[in-house]
C-alpha cells in the first residue's frame, strides 16, 4: 500500500515529467488526463465543428448576395475588427476576473448570436446589413473569449503540460476544421445554407456544458507576483504593464512582431478562398469545401505531431517553419491544377500551424502567470485581431488584380517578415534558452509543493 502511495504521489507531481507523462502515442493526449481539460476539449470540439460549418456557409450566403471579394472581406475584417480594438482590455479582464465565469458568459452570447442568424435566414428576412452587424458583435464576443480562453489552459493543466494542452487545442479546431467545411460543402450543395447557421446554435450546448462542469476547485490558481503598478490599479494602468512587459522583452517582442506580419498578409486566405475556389479553380462549393477541409487535414496532423513530440519549441525552429509557409503559400497562388492546389494547401495548413503553434507555446514559456491574460491578449491582437485590415487588404487586392495575385503578395511579404526575423533572432533565441533551462530547474526543485495544489484527476 505505501509503494501505490508513493506511485500515485509520483504520477501527481507536474514537475515529474517522465513518471507522470504516458509513453508511445499516448503522451499525444497527455494533457486530458485532466478532468477539467477533458470537458473542455470535448465541448469545444463539437462546438467548434459547428463554427465551422457556419463560416463555411456564411461566406457562401455572402458571396450569393454580392458575388464581391470586397464584401468577402469587409465581413472577415468586421467579424474581427472588435479584436483588434478590444482584445487588450478583455486582456486586462482575463487577469482580474474567474476564466470560467467568463468563458460561459462569451460562449452563451455566440450560441445567441448565431440563433438569429438561423432565424434570419430562415424567414427569408436576413439582409447584409443583418451579416455585417451580427459579425460586429460576434467579434466583441471574441474579444473578450479569445485572450481569456488562451490563459485558462495553464490554470486546467499546469506549466509541464502546457505545450501538450496548446497542441491538443490546435488539433480540436483543425479536426474541426477538416469536419465542418467538408459537411458543410456537401450540405449548402444539397439543402442550402439555412440548416448550418442551426446547427451552429445547437453546437454551444456541450461547451456550455462542459464549462458549467469544470471544477474551480481543481484548478491552479494563477501565481501572485509583484507589479510594478498599485494593488488596485486602473484598467489603464494594467495595459500599459502588460504592453511594457511585451517591449522590453526581446524574445516576446520579436515573437509578436513576426506572428503580427504573417497573420496581417499571409494568414487570411481564408477570405478569398471561395473565390479562388470559383474563379480560379473553378470546383464550386463541393470543391471549396474540399479545400477547406484539406487545409484542416494538414493542420491536423501537424499539431498531433506537436503533441506527441517531447522537443522543446525555439524560436529558431518558429522562424523556420514562418519561411516555409510562405513558399508554399505562394505555391498555391501559382497553381491552377486543382488535386496540386489540395495538396499545397493541406502542406500550408501544416506548416501553419507548426508556425503558430510554436509561437503560442514559446510565447506562453516565458510569461509570468499575472500577466498571460494580457500578454496572450497581446497575441490575439497580432494574430487574430490583424485580420480586419489584412482581410481588407487581401479582398481589395483580388477585386483589383486576382485572388491569385492577391494570395502571392501576401506569402511574399510573410517571407520578407519571416526573413528579417531570422537575421534578429541571435539576441532572442539566447535569452529564451536561459529562461527554458531556468523554468526546467524550477520545475524540478518546486514538483513537491506542486502536488498538493494541482493533479490530474
């Protein structure tokens, strides 16, 4: 009985990486060994599914109303314009408020949404203005939900399986992504778009769910730092700490200013992507579902391979694979044969989210548990919160010259971004393998007092 003790004092200790990590193919899903990880994981799968199927058929009923590139655009940039002005401040939150409450706050608020939509469509009744604003609020949703969920994962695992966790969520939304493009080509072909914006709405149930579920109890509490601001700061106050960490922290700096670049013009590709299906490769919504779907595949599989890797991300490994994304990113914009283009996009989707990925997880090494509210809401700004501008950007350039144009310009200037980050890397990579081996060390010498606070359920 005391040997079993002891074992299963071992397995519960973070810090003990070879005995409490599983071995082979299951150290892939190490990281759902967590009740609480579980339920999330699990929810946000089937309602992802549904996110999916919804952008699918929403840039179809778009494209059906206007038949623009440039409406393409304005939606994706208005879906995601509200990130970029907000997701700091619902940084900010995410430090000061229960991630959990929060997150059934913004999950329940995008199954409202997306109720209407259906209701909308449905009637007969939806108009663009009808999409245009119900994008607005959908992305004043997100700006709080994004930052806060990208901080509730370490508090659900812990530092020694955060990499595993980020990977697991990565391969939840590009199996989604493979699933819900695919589903919803073969239905909008059939059925219409209508039944989509449905089943979306029905699909926040399980996260709601899985979220109402998750034990406060069991999760790790952020660890309490000294500010360099007052106890009772200002929402401003607390930013402009947060944005200060980020500048005079040169491996953080150049993570963000890499990842900024490469979402802004090379990353949005997605919002052509009906059109270069119609217009250029000329397959129909069957065909544009199809390539959505392979763009999961490869993203899928690239972030299983990063969960069951043990290697540690650098930034060096990040700004290699940012240089082969944009060639194969500017591959696909040359190519007019369509099973070549499945192939070179499904390889984009890969080297997509190995890019991100390993970004996500670097960045998260080396931030302090009182601040990854704000610096993660740092990232969804540049990653996600680019895109109102970058949709833009690439809309306007395929309504004047060509989605395929349009698509080899933005790999182009993610090349040049990805170069530029390569030649200042020396003095970044340095420091982040000081902080690695420190973060190692520490691990190591506190796993003791970790297992009373936090353990797989």
């Amino acid at each position: 009985m005391q040997a079993l003790s002891q074992k299963n004092q071992q397995l519960a200790i973070p810090g003990a990486v070879i005995a409490s990590t599983p071995g082979g193919f299951l150290r892939t899903f190490a990281a759902l060994r967590h009740r609480n990880f579980r339920l999330f994981w699990f929810g946000q799968l089937i309602s992802l599914i549904g996110t999916w199927m919804q952008t699918t058929a929403l840039a179809w009923l778009v494209l059906e109303l206007t038949h623009s590139a440039w409406f393409l655009g304005l939606v994706g940039a208005l879906q995601f314009l509200p990130v970029m002005l907000f997701s700091l401040f619902g940084g900010v939150l995410a430090d000061r408020l229960p991630k959990r409450t929060v997150l059934l706050f913004t999950q329940s608020s995008a199954a409202i949404q997306a109720a209407i939509l259906w209701t909308l469509v449905a009637t007969g009744m939806v108009q663009l203005w009808h999409i245009l604003m119900l994008a607005t609020l959908l992305g004043i949703t997100n700006s709080l939900d994004m930052p806060t969920r990208q901080a509730f994962v370490v508090e659900m695992v812990g530092r020694e399986e955060l990499c595993n966790a980020i990977a697991l969520n990565s391969s939840l939304f590009n199996t989604a992504r493979i699933v819900g493009p695919g589903i919803g080509g073969l239905l909008i072909a059939q059925l219409g778009v209508t039944p989509l914006f449905l089943l979306n709405a029905i699909s926040f149930l399980p996260v709601i769910l899985g979220i109402a579920l998750i034990d406060s109890n069991k999760l790790l509490a952020p660890v309490k730092q000294a500010t360099t601001v007052p106890h009772k700061a200002t929402a401003l106050q607390s930013l402009r700490e947060g944005l200060a960490y980020v500048i005079r922290t040169p491996e953080i700096l150049l993570i963000i200013a890499v990842l900024g670049t490469i979402s802004l013009f090379g990353i949005n590709f997605n919002v052509i992507l009906p059109l270069f299906a119609t217009d250029v490769l000329h397959s129909g919504a069957a065909g544009f579902g199809l390539l959505s779907s392979a763009i999961g595949l490869g993203a899928l599989l690239a972030a299983l391979g990063l969960a069951w890797s043990k290697k540690r991300p650098s930034i060096t490994q990040m700004l290699l694979v940012a240089l082969i994304f944009s060639v194969l990113e500017a591959l696909f914009a040359l190519s007019h044969w369509y099973m070549l283009s499945l192939l070179l996009i499904a390889a984009v989707g890969f080297a997509q989210v190995v890019f991100t990925t390993t970004a996500n997880t670097t960045l998260q090494t080396v931030t302090p548990d009182y601040l990854r509210g704000r610096i993660m809401s740092v990232y969804m700004l540049v990653f996600v919160g680019s895109n109102p501008v970058g949709n833009l950007f690439t809309g306007g350039l395929a309504h004047l010259f060509g989605s395929s144009i349009s698509l080899l310009v933005g790999a182009g200037l993610s090349l040049t971004a990805a170069i530029v980050g390569w030649m200042l890397r020396a003095p970044a990579e340095k420091r982040f393998a000081v902080y690695s081996n420190r973060e190692l060390a520490h691990l190591s010498v506190n796993c003791g007092r970790s297992a009373t606070t936090h353990r797989p359920e």
